[in-house]
C-alpha cells in the first residue's frame, strides 16, 4: 500500500518501460507506413483517432473504478479482521473465569489462523503460522487442504471445551463464537476476492482500442507534425497505458506489490497487539516502509 502522495517517476517507468518501447516501435512503423505507402493513396480521417481515444476513457475509466471497488473492499474486511482479533482476544481474556491455558491457546492460535489466511491469499509458502501452534494442531491440520479453515474448526472445539469446564457463561459462549463466525466470513470474503477472475475481455479491448489509437493517432498527424509524430503518438499513449496499468494494478488486492493490501503489516500489527495483550515479552517489531514510499 502506498503511503505517499507523490509517485516517483522512475517508479512509472519501471512499470511501463517494455510497453513504452513497444509503443514506439509502434509508431514509427506507423509514420513510416504513412510516409512511404499509405500518403499517396488515403488519409487518414481525424475522426477515428477521436472516436478511439472516447471508447478508451470509458473503458479505462470502467476498469479502475472496477479493480478500486475490488481493493477498497479487501481492505473493508482485513480492517474489519483487525478489530474483531482485538475484541476476540479481550473477550478470552477477560470473560474465562479461570486462569485458562485454554483461552490463551486460543489467542496464540488466532495469530496462526491470521498468517495461514495471508499466506493462502498471497499463494506463498509462509510458514509463520507453525509456532502459534501445538503439536496436536499441526497434526490434525495436515490432514486438510485449507489450513485457516481447520485451524477456525479447532477453535470452536476449544470453545466448546470451555463451556463444558463451565469457564465461561452461556451468553460469553455466544458472544465469543459470534466472533469465530465473524472471522469465518472475512476468511471466504478473501476468498471470493482472490478467486473472482476480474471479466479479461474489459482489459483486453482496452489494450487493442489503446493500440489502434496510438497508430491512427500517429498516421493522422504525421503529416503536419512529420517525424515528431513518433513522439507525441508515444506520449498520448503512455497516458492511456500508464492509467490502465495503475487501474489494473489493484484487480488483485492481495498481491504483494505496492499497490496491494498491506497484509505483511495488518498481519504484524494484530500479531504485536494481541501478543501484548497476553503481557508476552518476545514481540516482534513492527513492518517497516520500503523506501518511505510503501508497505507490503
């Protein structure tokens, strides 16, 4: 997630560098071919160029308010998942009549439950979840597909043993596993997200209107601006280019780039708040910026 206002430059460019040369070899063919070949037999009517550049601010226009809607909404849930851990953690610590290592398993295995969903999102191999957990649980979670899932299903268990020790009242019970069921809702909302395949055919027709326009653009002024019709063709481009991949950075939220949801340090901050909540000595130290410019 970014964290300053202002983009660097060299940040664009990196992003867009292959398109941009792509673009330009585009439009010198595009003079070229108008120079030698297509000057003695049509011309190029301006209309088409206008026609292409209104039909590409609709669809560019369609496409990032589509993939913001996507982000904004992932970052709605993991925010969400931030308060309910810290209300959750309170609750066990507080509601359970005794002392019970029960209550704090349960905590210790929240922040596993937490790291597992990150790392299933991101599709990575991120193994932190394994030390907030026994042995017993790593035995039983091995033995399913969806690790956080399994890890929820063990939560409510211990929930239940809690009861029948009668360490916690029958309205605490309910308030607690409202919260288990909050978490599980956060959990296939992300799953949604990540698993919904944003329509390939807006981002596709995009990219085809983009380059018809870049080489009628080019083919239409050529003829009055000459050889600096390479350069404008590239530049007008490289605003439609550079808009559409900024838009299409967000249609997957939970990439880890800096345009995703900061789930490295959501995940970090929960950890060390629930952590100090447990009077834990060992805290880890919280996700710091890259560069001062974003956070993973």
């Amino acid at each position: 997630m970014l964290l300053v206002q202002n983009i660097r430059l060299s940040r664009i460019l990196i992003n867009t560098w292959q398109v941009d040369l792509i673009m330009i070899a585009s439009c010198t063919v595009a003079y070229l071919a108008r120079e030698y070949l297509v000057v003695q037999h049509i011309e190029i009517p301006s209309i088409i160029p206008t026609l292409l550049g209104t039909a590409i601010a609709f669809f560019i226009g369609f496409n990032n308010n589509q993939a913001y809607d996507r982000w904004w909404e992932a970052r709605k849930i993991w925010g969400a998942l931030v308060n309910d851990s810290r209300s959750y953690t309170r609750a066990l610590i507080n509601y359970v009549d005794e002392d019970s290592m029960i209550a704090r398993r349960m905590v210790l295995r929240h922040i596993a439950f937490l790291y597992a969903l990150k790392a299933n999102l991101r599709g990575t191999v991120d193994e932190i979840y394994i030390k907030y957990l026994n042995e017993e649980d790593l035995r039983e979670i091995k033995t399913h597909s969806n690790t956080h899932n399994a890890i929820l299903s063990i939560q409510s268990r211990d929930l239940q043993l809690l009861s029948k020790l009668n360490h916690i009242d029958g309205f605490r019970f309910i308030e607690i596993n409202e919260m288990l069921v909050r978490f599980s809702d956060s959990m296939g909302m992300s799953e949604r997200i990540k698993n919904t395949v944003f329509p390939t055919t807006y981002s596709y027709l995009t990219k085809v209107f983009i380059w018809l326009f870049v080489v009628t653009f080019t083919l239409v002024i050529s003829h009055t601006t000459g050889v600096y019709s390479i350069f404008l063709g590239w530049l007008i481009g490289f605003v439609f280019v550079s808009t559409q991949i900024n838009g299409m950075s967000m249609v997957n939220p939970f990439e880890n780039n800096s345009a995703g949801v900061p789930l490295n340090q959501i995940t970090r901050t929960i950890e060390i708040n629930l952590l100090q909540m447990l009077g834990e000595k060992d805290i880890p130290e919280p996700v710091k910026p890259i560069n001062d410019e974003y956070v993973l």
